[in-house]
C-alpha cells in the first residue's frame, strides 16, 4: 500500500512527499456529505438504533410472573435468562393447533409467516404482471385504469381489514356470490384464504404499476425486431420482456416480501387474535408484550428480524436485486468482481477494491 | 473478503454482543424485591382532587353523576379519563400506569377478571374491611372483589346472562320457558318444524372471552369447575367434560347453527332478532335493542327472558361486570375512598341503572318494585346474579382464558374430542397455575 | 436493413407493413378490453362495497342487498356523533401526518442530494443503512420506542404520552428511509451537467442548489410529500400505541375503534362511511396526482 508518492515507473526517483494524494474529483465532498447526512442519521440512530438495542438488551431478561404462595403477590423486577427466551421455544413449547399440527407457538407462527408470503407474492406478482401487461396495450381509458389501480393503495390498511371483514362474514357478500355457507372468520384454513385474497388484492395493483414502468422503458423496436425474426407472443413474453423487466420486478418482489413478512394490521383487524391459523410472528409478539413479557416479545421480534434480514440477503446475492441503485456502489461491486475471477485465475490474494477513482481518498 | 477486513468484522460483532450482554448484566435488579400496598402505613386522611379512568362512557351517564359529586365536594374535584372503549386496551392503559408506578389514574374501573392480576401486582390499595364494608353487596361480586382473602375493591356493576325466547312461539305451543338443557331441547323439537328457517339455540362462540363466558357456563351448569375454591384446577371431571360435551354435540346436531362459530355478542343478537333462532344466551342490553319498534328487530314484544338452563336444573351464569378500585400510588387517597363508597350507594347504582342500563351490586334493588316495573328483566337479572359464578380467579388471567378459548374452539371446530381438550387444557392450567 | 441487399419490392413493403386486421386483431383488442375491465373490477369492487354498506340504514349493517333498499345517509352524520371523536381524529391525523412530511422532507431533500450527487466514502454503507430501516418489523421498535417516550428509562426522564410529539417521532423511524430513498432516486434523474452549469455561470454551490435544483426537483418533492403523507396517514401501530385515550386518536386508529350505544354492537354502517370519509379524500388526491404518484412510486423502482 503506496501511501502517498506516485506510482513509480522503472527507473525514475520521484521524490517523496509527505502529502497524501488527494483526490480532485471529491476534495472536500466528503465533509459536506457529513454535514448534509448527519441530521438524518442522527434521527435514524435515535429512533431506530437505540430501540434495537434496548430490544436486544430486552430479550436477555424475564419479568417475575409467579406470585410468592405465601403473600400472593408478584415480586417486582426482571431477572437475567441469557438465550432461554430463545431455548424455552425447544425446550419448554407452547405448543398450539395450527395449520400444520400441534407444535410451538412460534414455530406455528413462523410456518404462517412463511405460507403466507409464498403464497401472496406468487399471486399477486402474477396478477401483477397481467395487469401490467394489459395496461401496457391499452388504447382507451388508461387515466382511469391508472386512478382505479391506486384506490386499492390508497385505502387505509385496518379500513381495508374491516371492510374485508364485512364481506366474508359468515352471512355476508362473498357468501351470497359463491352460493356457500363458508366460515371465514372462524380459525381453519378458509380464514387463511381470506387473509391471503385481502392482502392480494391491496397489493397486486401496486406490483403492476412498477412492472408496467419498467414494461415501458422497453422500446417497441425490440418487439419489431422479434417478430420480423419469427417470434410468437409466448417467446417475446420470456425472452424479450421478463428479463427486461427483472430488475424492477425483483425489487418491487422484494419489498413485497419483506412488507408481507410483517403483517400484522390486517389478520388483526379482520382474524382477530388468537387465532393460530393465521397468527404472524408480529402479532404473537405484540399479544406477548400486552401480557407482560417483554422479554419473549423482543426475543421473538428478533427472531422475525432474523428471517428478515435472511431472506433480503438470498434476494440481493442470489437474485442480483439491485437495492441500492448507486452507480458508484455498482462499480465498486462489478471492480470486485473482475478482481476475484482474476485472483482465481491467477491463484493468488489480491487486495479487493473499496472504492472507485471518483470516491473519497485514494487508496491503491 | 480478505483476512485483516473478516478479523475486523468479526471483533466488531464480538464487541457489540459483548456491550449488549455486559450492560444486561450490570443493570436492574436480578433479585425480586417484594411490592408495596399493604393496607397499613396509608394516609386515609389526605383529600384532593382525583381521577377516574374506565373505558369510554357509551352510555353517556357519567357526565351527570360526575357533575353531582363536584357541585357538593368543590375541593374534591373527580376529573373523567375515558380509556378505549375495548377491554384489552383499558387493561395495557392501566397497566402501563401500574408498571411506571404513576397515580395518574388515582381511581380505576376494573373488570372483574383482570382484579386479581392487579392485586397481586401490587397495583391496586388493599381496602380495610372496617373502612370498608360490604354489607349489602351481592356476595358473587364482593368474591370477584377479593384476593388472597383482603377486599382490593368495591363491586361498581355486575352483570349476567339470560337467556332470551320467543315467549310467542312458545305460548302457541303451550310451553314454558326451559329450565334444562332437555327441556330447551324438547321445546326446540315441537316448535321448530313449524318454522322454516329456525335454529334452536345460540349463544357466543367466537374465539374470544365471550367464548370463555359461554363455556364456564356450560361447565358450571354441568355441575363442573374450571378452579376448585383452593384455587387448584379441575377441568377434567366427568362434569366438565359433560358441558363441553352438550356445546359440542349442539353443533353436530344442529341445535346450534354452524355459523355461530363466528358469532360473537352482535351477530347472535341480530341472529334473534332476525327471527332466526329460537332461544339466545346473551347480557341484558339486548333487551332494549330487542324491543325497539322502528323496524330494526321483527320480535319486539314477542320475546321474554329467563335465567339460562342447566343440565338437571336451571344453569349457572358468569358473572360479568366491574369493581372500582384505588390506586396503589394514587394521592388523596381519602377522596378516594369516600368516591367509591359513594359509587356503590343506592342512589348512584339506581342512575347507573336507569340511565346506562348497568345491572346494580346491591342485593335490595332486584327486589324493588318500581324498578322492576321499568326494567322487565330486573329480577331475573337479579336471579341470575344471585346463583352467577366467577370465571377462574388467576393472576395470569390472560393466559388462563388463552389456554380456556383454544381449548375449546378446537373442540367445537372438531378439532380434539372434549375429553381430549379439557385433558389437555387441565394440564395447561396446572402449569400456570402454580 | 439497406434496400441494396432487400428482396422485397416497395409495394410488398408496404403490404407487409399494414397492420393486419383479422380475428386475431379483433381478439386481442376483446381480450385488452375484457382485460382492462377485469383491472377496474378488481380494484373498486371491494370499494364499491364498502360505499354501499355505509348507505343502508344502521341498523340493517350486514345485509347484503347489492343496492340499498331504502338508501340512507343516516350513517355519515353518526360519524360525527362526539361519543367517537372522529372530527378531533382527523384534526389529529391531519397534524401528524403533515408535521412528519415536513420534517422528512427537511431531513430528506439535504440527504438526498448527498447521497444521489456527492461523492464520499461511506455511500454504500449509509444507503444501505437506510434501506435496511425500513425493513424492521414495527413491533421490534414499538416498545423501546414507547418505554423511551414514557419515562421508563432513567436517561431519558420525559413523559409524551399521549402528545403530538409522540406520534411524530416514531413515525419517523419509517417516514425519513422512505423519504430518503424517493427522493434520491429523484435527484439521481436530474442531469448532472446542471448544477456544473450554474457554477460555470458564477453560481456557488449552494446557490446552485437554491436556484436550479430545488425548483427541477420540485415535482419529484411533491410526489414524495404525498407519498409519505399517504404513508403516515395509513400507519396503525405507532398511532395506535402512543395515542391511548381518545382526544389524541388518529383517524385510523379512531376508525379501529367505533362502538355503539352499549359497547357490544358494532356500529357496521358507521364504520364503512368512516372508512368511506378517510377514503374519499386520499382517491381525490390521488385522481389529481395520479401521473406524479405513478412517477414517483416508479421512480424509486426503475433505475
């Protein structure tokens, strides 16, 4: 690591400085950048980092719940448990009658957590993705077809949850169309049904309107081209649309996932609680918090935490979802690559890149 | 990833967990410390204004019977919080106070099955029994008062459940009102072939405390209990499982509509009023609802109530309804006191009664004739309280009631055999129950 | 394609180039069209429901007449009635919402223009902090949030139960990413030779920023105002934990929370038109928007 002196060319002795090269592109940005991002992460760091902390700190401790047999009350404080809110879930299981058994109530509710958003986001990407390829076609009304996709976006969650709970009353609408006597609001697998259409169709609409964006940044030219070439609509659609498409589509996915992974104000607006067919595990940890146990309740939140951050690494490594969208950051990252193929061809250690030739101070 | 940046990655994780752990240990208290409310060591003397918090006032009585206590203690104001109009949010609400020892709620409404919680948490003053006696109070909800043997508050309003018929239907048939579950049944069988469309029975049998309420009486009726007078549980007797049983077999027979799993207070009521079932267990403000006659209900003056029925005999109804009680960290807690007692005198339970429909606690106001008069289901109100009995008494209520619902609706969805849930529910209230 | 080397006469070209108008034509406009059809159904329907559920008479909330017969607006002054709370609700939402865009959009527009022009080391790992943040589960912040704002913690002594400034600033902690995010994305689509042309023409970089940037942004601003207000105005949780007693509900957490006369009945007719009235505006809104809401929702996922 040359920290300072220019690159040497074979017999020239450039004399050494004791000055760091600076980088002329970014002199000085660096400070600037500082002072335009520290209120934000000032705020983010105060209303984000410390609470995860004080959860971490929290799902280490469990509050007394046993009253003394001679006074009967409760004494007060917390103890220290190390991970035995964690265990307890092997160890000591609550277990329940869900959808897939008899087993823990926090593996019940993992397994919801799970089935729903398989299940939602298949749906509702493929419904999705057929109304955007409808929109694209359009030639009349697209203004009002745009207007109608946002209502569903536009209305509040725990509205949309009871109004759903209006329609699949037992003695309700969606009853009356299908001509059934179906128990949607009991606790079977109907009520999962019920959540699962709920959640799509507030949400469909949402994945069409990112895939229609990125549909139309494709030129028609391509499509012309295809079809001089012999290409029927089924080939245009996989060979020419679905990967133009990808990047926009697998992010939009993504926070589908993730926003699906979470979901709490519709089972419990329109469910209810307790109902371990469709119980999430932000619901189970918010009913633990109002019973007294923070402890299980930040524990289990963490755990939520934990899937999350998984499954939002398979979709950013294995899918390739371009999160951040930074040019500079994708240089950094295509520059690593080339690196590594090289240093794996080479077989030998090659120090990666950590920044471009643009960025910050230059380090070779 | 080269070696010196992994090393760096994974001090800096070492680092943090450690932070985490060393500041869980170091800090709040790992040894429990007892709590403070006993009953001695209290100023009963200081006066002051006060608050009183219970959930929102449907009813809209409170502003009135409020103003008549300031107007005569202008010293002693009493200032109205109204909480969520939903029974789990009051709880977090007064909880919440408790926990941070706040008296910001110097006087509280508090249900009937979170008192026990409350004392034990050492949230609630302990009341002396020569400050503060009883005499005179429906002894059901002077027990839902109680805990550990000391009174933690003054009964506020009771409540209880009837049972609704079609006194029409049944005068054709020359019926009287059912007093078993046999009989209830017998009426069904004559009645119903009579009227298309007609279930028998219904009650609440959602997944939620209305269903607790409606399984404790079948189990109580039954000649079972959930909690022996020792507090230890007894889910698993042959009587128990015989009212699980009876709910069960209603289901798969018909006598109940397959629906009413998801029925809770509102929907069984329009089910009644719809002229859709013939017999409703539900509380007593479905008897004004029941009886307006702008269209809304097809048996307005068609229906009469009656205590509910039992197995050999007439049932066992759950005692509903709220204590008023005093803060552990409450100041002026000698207006406090006189409040309560103020609350649970005659002429205050005859406006609770009259203008909010709230069943009263003291036992000489079923008997009153004038009331009976205006209120068609006093008495039998007033039976019904009279023979009602608690839901378990548990400091972990919550769980307890969790542990009774799953119980039962996985029976009821056919799910586990009675005898197979309420074994398992036996063992699960063992378990908190120790 | 060069005419040279082409085998095809002008007039086959020309042939070839009318677009052809047989069955296949006509079916697949019919398909476009049942299609668009179906889209419209989809999204108002279950509205359309709601609508009509809160035009029949309150006591006849769970017919299921697909017209209500009689039709009464009986309802929609039952929201009103003070024993809810609504109007103090919607003041309440209207508060929050519009003081939690405002701040975001403070924070937001100086982050922004950081993270989508400057160039500094930490950008990878800060844009990265920031998407992360909006991938918590609420309930993991919920309570630290709330013991923070209640005084259980000893460093920090101040109890906002129940005041503005409560459900301000936890909804920060999702409004700032999403506003970040929007609106960097916006200033990633401005030229970057602006900003060097005013400088060539004697501008200092902030004037720069002042005068030719602010107001190219100015639509993408407005779109991720109406976004996070839309987002703030939704939120349940937060409003839900923080605003306990009734005077400081917002409209959604008031909506959650209707009852009737006896604590019992649910007042169905009463909360559709509720649901109706908090709708109804957020639509208009949207109808106005919409090319800028579309823009901007995309805007943050077409790069």
């Amino acid at each position: 690591m040359s920290q300072g002196a220019a690159t040497t060319i074979a017999g020239n002795t450039p004399p050494v400085t004791e000055k760091r090269k600076k980088n002329l592109l970014s002199d000085g940005q660096g400070t600037l950048a500082g002072f335009l991002i520290s209120p934000t992460m000032l705020v983010i760091l105060f209303v984000v980092g410390i609470p995860i902390l004080l959860s971490l700190r929290e799902s280490v401790f469990r509050k007394f719940t046993t009253p003394d047999p001679t006074t009967g009350m409760i004494p007060e404080g917390e103890s220290f448990v190390g991970l035995q809110n964690f265990t307890d879930i092997f160890a000591h299981p609550q277990a329940v009658d869900g959808a897939w058994g008899n087993i823990d109530r926090l593996i019940n509710s993992f397994l919801n957590v799970t089935f729903f958003t398989i299940i939602c986001v298949a749906i509702e990407t493929v419904i999705g993705v057929a109304m955007a390829l409808i929109m694209a076609r359009a030639f009349r009304g697209k203004g009002f077809v745009r207007a109608a996709i946002l209502v569903p976006w536009a209305i509040p969650t725990i509205v949309s949850a009871r109004m759903w709970g209006l329609i699949f009353d037992a003695d309700g609408v969606m009853n009356k169309i299908l001509g059934q006597q179906i128990l949607w609001l009991a606790d079977n697998s109907y009520s999962q049904w019920a959540v699962i259409i709920a959640d799509t169709w507030k949400t469909a609409p949402f994945i069409g309107l990112l895939t229609l964006a990125g549909l139309q940044t494709i030129p028609s030219d391509v499509y012309e081209a295809a079809r001089v070439d012999g290409a029927n609509a089924w080939q245009q659609f996989v060979r020419i649309t679905l990967p133009m498409v990808k990047p926009a589509l697998v992010v939009a996915v993504l926070f589908r996932t993730l926003d699906t992974m979470r979901m709490f104000d519709l089972p419990w607006g329109m469910i209810g609680q307790g109902k371990y067919y469709v119980e999430t595990i932000s619901m189970f940890a918010y009913i633990e918090n109002n019973q007294l146990r923070y402890g299980t309740a930040a524990a289990y939140s963490l755990v939520l935490f934990a899937y999350i951050v998984l499954v939002a690494f398979i979709f950013i490594r294995l899918l390739g979802a371009d999160v951040i969208g930074d040019e500079e950051t994708r240089a950094i990252t295509e520059q690593r690559k080339r690196q590594k193929a090289l240093a794996k061809a080479e077989n030998r250690k090659i120090k990666l890149a950590k920044t471009t030739i643009t960025s910050g101070e230059f380090q070779s | 990833m080269t070696h010196a940046r992994t090393t760096r990655r994974v001090l800096a994780a070492v680092a943090s967990v450690g932070a985490v752990l060393i500041t869980a240990a170091c800090s709040s208290s790992s040894t429990p410390t007892g709590s403070a409310a006993a009953g001695g060591g209290v100023n009963w003397d200081e006066r002051g204004p006060i608050t009183y918090a219970q959930g929102k006032d449907t009813a809209g009585v409170w502003a009135g019977v409020l103003k008549e206590w300031n107007d005569a203690h202008p010293n002693e104001q009493v200032t109205l919080i109204e909480l969520s109009p939903e029974a789990d949010q009051q709880r977090a609400d007064m909880i919440k106070r408790g926990q941070a020892k706040s008296g910001e709620f110097s006087v509280m409404s508090v249900d009937v099955v979170w008192t026990a919680e409350f004392a034990a948490n050492g949230w609630l003053q302990e009341l002396p029994k020569d400050k503060f006696p009883t005499d005179g109070m429906l002894a059901s909800a002077v027990d839902a008062a109680s805990y550990f043997g000391k009174l933690y508050a003054y009964p506020q309003s009771s409540d209880g459940a009837l049972l609704y018929y079609r006194s029409d239907l049944l005068d054709k048939a020359g019926l009287k009102p059912p007093t078993t579950w046999d009989e209830m049944q017998a009426a069904c069988d004559k009645v119903l072939p009579t009227q298309k469309g007609m279930s028998c029975y219904s009650g609440q049998f959602q997944k939620y405390e209305g269903l607790t309420c409606n399984v404790a009486e079948a189990v109580n009726s039954a000649g079972g209990e959930f909690i022996t007078a020792d507090g230890k549980p007894a889910v698993n007797s042959a009587e128990a499982v015989a009212g699980l049983t009876w709910m069960v077999d209603g289901f798969k027979s018909g006598m109940i509509p397959k629906e009413a799993i998801t029925w809770k207070e509102e929907e069984s009521r329009q089910a009644f009023q719809d002229g859709k079932i013939l017999f409703l267990r539900n509380w007593p403000y479905v008897y004004n609802l029941a009886s307006k006659t702008d269209g809304s209900s097809k048996v307005a003056g068609k229906f009469g109530v009656a205590p509910i029925p039992g197995k050999t005999g007439p049932g066992v109804s759950t005692l509903g309804g709220h204590n008023i009680g005093i803060s552990a960290f409450a100041k002026n807690k000698g207006t406090a006191g006189d409040f309560i007692k103020w609350i649970a005198s005659e002429a205050q339970q005859k406006t609770f009664l009259q203008k909010g429909s709230l069943a009263p606690i003291l036992e000489s106001m079923y008997a009153d004739a004038d009331l009976n008069k205006q209120f068609g289901y006093l008495s039998t109100l007033g039976e019904s309280i009279k023979n009602a009995q608690a839901r378990p008494k548990a400091v972990r209520y919550g769980d307890v009631t969790s542990a009774i619902q799953d119980a039962t609706y996985a029976a009821l969805q056919g799910q586990q055999t009675p005898t197979d849930a309420f074994n398992g529910l036996q063992t699960k209230l063992e378990d908190l129950l120790k | 394609m060069t005419a040279a080397t082409s085998h095809v006469t002008a007039a086959e070209l020309a042939a070839l180039n009318k677009p052809r108008r047989d069955w296949r034509f006509w079916l697949g406009k019919t398909g476009i069209f049942l299609g668009m059809t179906f889209i419209i159904l989809y999204c108002i329907a279950p509205f359309y429901w709601m609508v009509v559920s809160s035009l029949r008479l309150p006591t006849m909330g769970r017919d299921t007449s697909f017209w209500p017969n009689p039709v009464s607006f009986e309802n929609y002054p039952a929201v009103f009635d003070p024993i809810n709370g609504f109007g103090r609700a919607l003041v309440n939402s209207v508060i929050v919402s519009l003081s939690t865009t405002l701040v975001t959009l403070l924070f937001g527009i100086l982050a922004a223009y950081a993270l989508a022009r400057l160039r500094f080391r930490f950008k990878g790992i800060v844009l990265a902090i920031i998407i992360g943040c909006s991938m918590f589960p609420g309930i993991t912040l919920l309570i630290p949030l709330f013991k923070m704002f209640t005084g259980a913690y000893p460093w920090m002594p101040i109890n906002w139960m129940n005041t503005y400034q409560a459900l301000i600033i936890p909804s920060l902690s999702f409004g700032l990413p999403l506003c970040v995010w929007n609106l960097t994305a916006f200033f990633r689509q401005l030229p970057v030779e602006l900003e060097q042309a005013a400088m060539v023409d004697g501008c200092t970089p902030g004037q720069a920023f002042r005068k030719v940037i602010l107001p190219l942004a100015a639509p993408g601003v407005f779109t991720t105002a109406i976004i996070t207000f839309i987002a703030v105005w939704n939120e349940f949780m937060i409003a839900l934990t923080f605003g306990t007693q009734q005077n400081m509900y917002t409209a959604v957490v008031a909506i959650s929370k209707f009852t009737g006369a006896y604590g019992f009945d649910t007042p169905w007719g009463t909360i559709m038109a509720a649901g109706v009235l908090v709708t109804v505006p957020l639509i208009i809104g949207v109808l106005i928007f919409q090319r800028r809401i579309v823009a901007g929702l995309t805007a943050g996922g077409v790069k």
